[in-house]
C-alpha cells in the first residue's frame, strides 16, 4: 500500500521526535504538539497511533521502526537509537553540524563551491527538514568575499576536469598583452589567490605549466585527449617558492628580506605572508623577516 | 567521420590590416558551425566604438558554391543593433553560429559584406584541417 504525502509527513516529524537526543521519549502529548507546529494540522492520538502502527510494519508498507513505549519515562523511543526512517541516519546533532559547516562554508565562499554543494546538501537535509528550518538566518561569519566575480560560471567544469583529467580548450585573454588565444591545457589544480581563481595546467601552447585567471577563461571545453599529466613534486615546485600563482619566467630563488620595527612585526608574526618565512630578532627593537 | 561528434579545431588566425578581430576556435557540429572570435578595442575611438554583426553573414567553402548562413550569435548583437565599448581598452569575446558546412577538410571564407572595408568583419582561407580537430566531450 503507497503511503500518502501527509502521512509520510506525519512519520518524518515522528521520526524527527524520536531521534532528538535533546528531548528523548517524546510522550503523546509532545508529539501531537510537535505535529501541529511542523505541519500546522490538528492530529489526532488515535492517528499518530495508527501511524507509529504503519512505521513499526516491514516495508514496504512501513519502516520496520523499532518503536517501542517505554514505561519508566513514559514516552517513545526507538531502541535503536541509530535508526531513522531514511535511509541517511542524521540525528539533531548531525543536523546542527551540518548546518554549522555549511555556514562556515558559505561565509569563507560556499558560492565558489557552486549552487551543486548546495543542492547535494539540501539533498542530504531533506529528510531532517523538521530539525532544519530555522527561519531567521542572522550571518555569524564575514569574509572579504566578493561573490559573482568573472569566470567562476567556469569552476565546476574545470574542477571535474582536474579530478578526471580531462584536456580542456579555451580562450584566454591576456589583460597585458592584450592578446587573446585558444589554448588547450591538462589542468591539475585549481588555486585561489586573493579572491581570485586560477586554474594551473600544463599548456600545450606552452609546452609547460600555465596559470590562467578565471576571469580571463572563455567558453572552456573538454575534449577527448590523452591526458598529459603533471605529477605533484612539479607542481609544488611550480608553487611553492612564488608569492602569488605566477611564478616569474627565468627566475632563480632569492632570499628576501624585509625590515619591520616590533609594532608591524606583530602583524607580520599574526599572519604569515608565505610558507618560507622566519622571523630574526635585531638590535633596538627592530625586526627582519626572511623569506 | 562520425557525424554526430562535435569537432573543434584551435585556429588562432589574426587578419590584416587590423589585427584586432581574431578567429580563435571553429567547431563543428550536425546543428552549427560555430565560430569563437575575440576582439579588442583601439585608440580609433576615444571609447573604443563599437561592434556588430550583419544578420546576411554568411560562410562559403572552397568546395562549393553554397552559402553557409548566419542562424544566430552569441555575445554580438545583430546590425543595425551594437555593442559600444566603454574604453580603447575593453576586448570582447564572442561567438556566430552558422548553418553546419560539412565535417571535412576544406578552407572557408567568413562574409560580413560583400564589397568590405577594413572594419567589416571578413575572414577569407581559414584552414579547417580536420586531422588537427579534437572532439568534445558532450555534457
């Protein structure tokens, strides 16, 4: 027998009541309120009795639910307390982590992640809806992000082709030397810098690794090629001894140094401006970072 | 030759006398040619002027006399409709579909105008080899 819409609402606030840890062997009483605030129906004992009934049935008519009255709290439990009537077990705790993630998340550019997280997500939170609507959402996290920048329309496919590797053609715009081209790279990484997205990969044009701004990617395409990988330690060569994500073309590593008295050395020591840095004690108070 | 692949070919080809319209792509598919361009403004005008298409372009091969018509664009309006930069410096990327030439080898002519100045947008010889084409991967 189907269950209806209303019911299968009903067994999910049941369900919600059952796992909230905060507030265990939720009794009648407590159920039919909780009904009436997440549904906004009046319900009755005898239907919430005959729908604990149906859930505690072998699907498909019910949920097989271990339901069971307890007698010493006087209330509803399920004995096992990792059940749920979806297939994903998320309990108030669950939910709440899940929410608080996503905050983050969004605060530090859930955007830059692309509305799939979000609809994966919501996906997953769809079956602990009850347990999720908190209507006012007051920002608690800010960062200097700022959404709608160019090209990150361009992120998910770049992203699925750096972990599928697959070649990608594209015109790229070069903002100094005013030039556009079609190029095809082999991506491997996808970096941010400054609010900014780069996509790095080796570039056929090149014959080398590239990094290219997003804002400067038009209307990439995967192609079917060979994929030209480009194994870790050189792309962590390629990085690591850069400020930035362009490494300077014929360079050699030098050692830098920067002068700085005991009050800009606290912010210098707060954030660090690159992997390399250290921090040398000089005479009368002054400070030199080495990089 | 599949018909049904898409097929796109990384032509990078600047004219002459102005180098600032720039062919970069052509793909070839069962519904459209698709042409990718690239175009950046000069000193000519204090903003950088304008861009637009004639909705009578149109692409021939060397293979034949058939004419290859505009069907749509993307990013270019269609004259007597224009797209006005804001600085000599804006560059613009944009892309014209065409009715589909056939999926082989051959040279092509892009025809804006039939009698051109230097500012229509013809392009005449563009190679379409198709040993260099790569095909793409369809969503």
């Amino acid at each position: 027998m189907p269950i209806n819409k209303n019911a299968y609402r009903r067994y999910k606030v049941i369900d919600a009541c059952l796992r909230n840890k905060m507030r265990r062997y939720p009794n009648m009483k407590e159920l039919l309120a909780a009904l009436e605030e997440k549904l906004g129906v009046n319900t009755t004992a005898e239907t919430v009795q005959k729908d604990i009934a149906v859930m505690k049935m072998l699907p498909p008519d019910g949920f097989d639910a271990p339901i069971k009255f307890n007698r010493t709290h006087l209330g509803y439990e399920y004995t096992n307390p990792d059940f749920s009537i979806n297939g994903v077990s998320l309990n108030s705790y669950d939910v709440d982590s899940i929410n608080e993630a996503i905050e983050v998340i969004s605060a530090i550019g859930g955007s830059r992640v692309s509305e799939k997280f979000t609809h994966a997500i919501e996906k997953v939170l769809s079956n602990a809806q009850e347990l999720n609507n908190k209507e006012v959402k007051r920002k608690i996290i800010e960062t200097d992000y700022i959404s709608e920048g160019r090209g990150f329309e361009h992120f998910d496919l770049l992203y699925s082709a750096c972990r599928d590797r697959v070649p990608v053609s594209f015109i790229h715009y070069s903002y100094s030397r005013r030039e556009f081209k079609a190029l095809i790279i082999h991506p491997v990484l996808l970096k941010e810098f400054n609010n900014h997205w780069y996509v790095i990969g080796f570039s056929e044009a090149h014959q080398a690794l590239r990094t290219f701004g997003l804002d400067r990617v038009k209307a990439p395409e995967p192609i079917y090629k060979v994929f030209q990988d480009t194994s870790s330690d050189v792309i962590d060569a390629y990085l690591n001894n850069v400020y930035g994500v362009y490494p300077l073309p014929n360079c050699t590593k030098e050692k830098i140094t920067l002068h700085a008295n005991a009050m800009i050395t606290n912010y210098f020591r707060a954030q660090k401006i690159h992997e390399s840095q250290h921090v040398e004690m000089r005479e009368q108070g002054r400070f030199h970072h080495h990089f | 030759m599949d018909k049904k692949r898409d097929l796109l070919l990384q032509l990078n080809v600047v004219r002459k006398p102005n180098t600032n319209l720039i062919i970069l792509r052509a793909i070839l598919s069962e519904r459209h040619t698709r042409i990718d361009f690239g175009y950046f403004a000069t000193d000519e005008y204090y903003r950088g002027g304008w861009i637009k298409m004639s909705p009578d372009s149109y692409l021939r091969t060397n293979s034949s006399e058939a004419k290859y018509k505009l069907k749509y664009t993307d990013d270019i309006p269609l004259a007597p409709a224009r797209l006005d930069f804001e600085s000599n410096k804006d560059w613009h990327y944009f892309s014209l579909f065409f009715e589909p030439i056939p999926k082989r080898s051959c040279k092509i002519d892009l025809i804006e105008v039939e009698n051109p100045q230097d500012t229509d947008f013809n392009y005449y010889g563009i190679k379409i080899d198709l040993n260099n084409a790569e095909e793409i991967i369809k969503p």
